[in-house]
C-alpha cells in the first residue's frame, strides 16, 4: 500500500490526501480504487474460496497427478496414463468463478477435446472424462506405435500423440505417406506413394486380415518389406537435396525425384520449382512447371509450391 500511495503522490503531485491515513484523496478517490484502474489485472483475483476450492478438489484428485501449477493458481496441467502406459498431459486453465465457470481444457490428442462441465464438476471429474477419451484412442496409438518402432519415419520428424500421418521410407528415394483414422485405426489407412514413377493414391487390391496389424496388412498388400532400425540406419535415407544440399528445408524434406531410374536425384518441391521457373528452356501450364532435370538433364516436372496460410 506504500508503495501504491508513494506511486499515486509521484504521478498525480496535485493530489492532496482528505484523511491522516492517506487513503482518501481530494475528488474521493481511493488508492485502491487507482491502483485498480492503473492495474487492471487485479481486479480479475479470484475470491478466497476459490484457493480453498482449488485445494480440496487436489486433495480428492490427488496430488501425485499435478505437473505443474502456474504463481496465479490458474493453469494446471495434470498428468494421466492410458492403458498401455503412455503418459499423457491435460492442461487446465481455471476461471476466476471457478467452478461455475467451466475451464479451458486442452491435450495433444488427434481428435477434439470434449469435456462436459457444470457447475458441480470438479477436477477429478474432469480427469476421469480425460482418461476415458484416453482409453478410445489407445487402438490408435498402439497401431502408429508398432509403426514408429518397426519402420524409419522420414515424417514428423517428431510425431506427437496428435500426428495421424505418417511418411514410411521404402527405398530408392521412394516412400509411402498413410494417414491413420483414430476413430477406425484398424482399417487399412489411406496411403500415397512418393518418389520416382509415383506420386499417386493407393487402391488396395486385395482385403485386410482383420487379425493382424495395421503395418502386417501394409506390408501383405503393397507386397514389400519396411525398413526397419533393426536392417538399416536412417542416414540411408536422409538423401540432401540436389540443388540446396540440404536434407531438411524449414518443416519439408526432397519428395521430388527424378523419373529416370538411372538419376533418381531427390529434390525439395520449393527448390525444383523456384530452379525449373528460372531456366528459360522451362514452361509453365496452370501450377505445373516443366523443364529438365538439374543433373540429368531428362524431362522433369513440378507442381507450384503451396503457400503458406
């Protein structure tokens, strides 16, 4: 408060206190009443039943499932495990008429977050709906795990829980981008394969095992063997683009190759085209660019970069 009325003097020298206390000012303004206008934040406070709110729903929740609470004792996240010992994390963001309001709840999960709340939830409520949204897409999880461990991943680089594609190196600068539905992670994924002479959708020819795994009827279907950690390293397929020498350029990695089985040269899709645009020899029609291939001078097309929203 001294600090507050030493401000308030400081910024308003005119001000002239009406009590011995200093708390009233001439045209009956308060200290507290400034400092609230001057700080805005503060008057969004929670009341003191709110801590002990707070308090008693960690104590039935326990306590041993908090990571992490913020200096406001507004943002929680709370730490859950599904059935086969992933550990997940939902963050919290409680009001300041907690619990009449309901909170901001949000996890890394592939589908929406649907949490219901009234005004007699609490957080181990909330926890338990989490953990039962857990349990539905622990098939999903399993099916891209098997993947992830079995196969090299060229893309994410980094999958997260809420990743539902995943971009298989197969060889020869060729690979295979499937995209797993959480809601039916057990039915063959939609899949398209990347690299020379393809470039198109998958129509599957022959029916799944509906006993097997989602990467064994992958495998019985395209007919193929996945590299594995255990057969290759992923340096093998790291292969640097031909024009920037780089693997990596931002989030994309070369998905454009050669057609000629005796080039094959990978390149980035932004890196051919800002290269093929810039040779005269080279035409364009609509978003596709034609021209001839860096290294082996063979016909060699790329479509126009998409723009980043």
């Amino acid at each position: 408060m001294f600090l507050m009325e030493n401000s308030l003097v400081k910024d308003n020298p005119l001000f002239l206190p009406l009590n011995k206390d200093k708390t009233v000012y001439d045209g009956f303004i308060t200290v507290q009443e400034v400092g609230l206008k001057s700080h805005p934040e503060c008057r969004s406070i929670p009341p003191p039943q709110y801590y002990s709110q707070l308090i008693s729903e960690m104590e039935t929740l326990g306590w041993d499932k908090l990571l992490f609470i913020d200096t406001q004792f507004r943002t929680l996240r709370l730490k859950a495990e599904d059935s086969s010992a992933r550990q997940h994390i939902l963050t919290i963001k409680l009001k300041s008429k907690h619990p009449a309001e309901a909170p901001e709840c949000s996890a890394d999960l592939p589908v929406p977050l649907a949490l219901t709340w009234t005004a007699q939830s609490t957080l181990e409520q909330i926890h338990s709906q989490f953990l039962l949204c857990l349990q539905s897409l622990a098939e999903f999880w399993d099916v891209l795990d098997e993947i992830d461990t079995k196969t090299w991943i060229l893309e994410p680089e980094k999958p997260s829980r809420s990743d539902t594609m995943r971009r298989i190196a197969i060889g020869n600068n060729v690979s295979i981008k499937v995209e797993v539905d959480p809601r039916h992670p057990k039915m063959l994924p939609e899949c398209c394969l990347l690299g020379a002479e393809h470039g198109g959708s998958c129509l599957w020819s022959a029916g799944r095992n509906p006993d097997s795994s989602v990467l064994h009827n992958l495998r019985d279907v395209l007919e193929i063997e996945f590299p594995s950690p255990a057969t290759h390293e992923k340096s093998d397929f790291n292969v640097e683009c031909g024009i920037c020498y780089s693997y990596r350029l931002e989030a994309a990695i070369p998905d454009q190759v050669c057609n000629d089985p005796h080039c094959g040269q990978p390149f980035h899709q932004a890196c051919l085209y800002e290269w093929l645009r810039a040779l005269p020899t080279s035409r364009q029609s609509f978003s596709i660019v034609f021209g001839e291939c860096p290294y082996c001078s063979k016909p060699i097309t790329v479509k126009m970069a998409a723009q980043k929203s």
